[in-house]
C-alpha cells in the first residue's frame, strides 16, 4: 500500500481535508461561511480533482471541479465584502 502513487495520494489528502471542513461544520466548529471552511473546502476538492483526472476519471472531475470552483467563488465574495466593509 505504500507508497501511493501520486493519484492516491492526493485523493486521500483531498478527502481527508474535505471530510475535516465537514465534521468541523457539523459539530459547529466551523461554519458554512467561515474563511476556515470554504478554504479547506477549495483544496480538498483541487486535490480531489486532480487526483480524479490524473486517473482519468471524468465524473469526479466534474463533481470536484465545481466544488471546488464554488467554494473558490464563495471566498472570493468574501474577499470583496470584506476589503469594502
């Protein structure tokens, strides 16, 4: 099992950072909107993603491309909210 190839590997990490922004939420310790959440939320799901293509697996491609291109979009809102707040 190990090492992993690079695939593996970033899948794991991906996934493993992504199931840690959910737990977090889910036991209130981060929420929805929180720098803290959408952050892990976008490189959990670029490693998820790359990983996906690197093994060219086009169906989670497009799932954590747009997770990833959402949670990306959410930060970048409340990046502009806040330098004009």
């Amino acid at each position: 099992m190990f090492p992993l190839p690079l695939p593996e590997l970033l899948g794991f990490v991906g996934v493993a950072i992504l199931l840690v922004a959910f737990f977090l939420n889910l036991f209130g310790w981060s929420p929805a909107g929180s720098w803290r959440y959408l952050s892990l939320n976008l490189v959990g799901a670029t490693l998820a993603c790359v990983s996906s293509y690197l093994i060219d697996f086009m169906p989670f491609v497009l799932l954590e491309g747009t997770w990833a291109l959402v949670a990306a979009c959410a930060l970048a809102r409340k990046l502009t909210h806040h330098a004009t707040a």
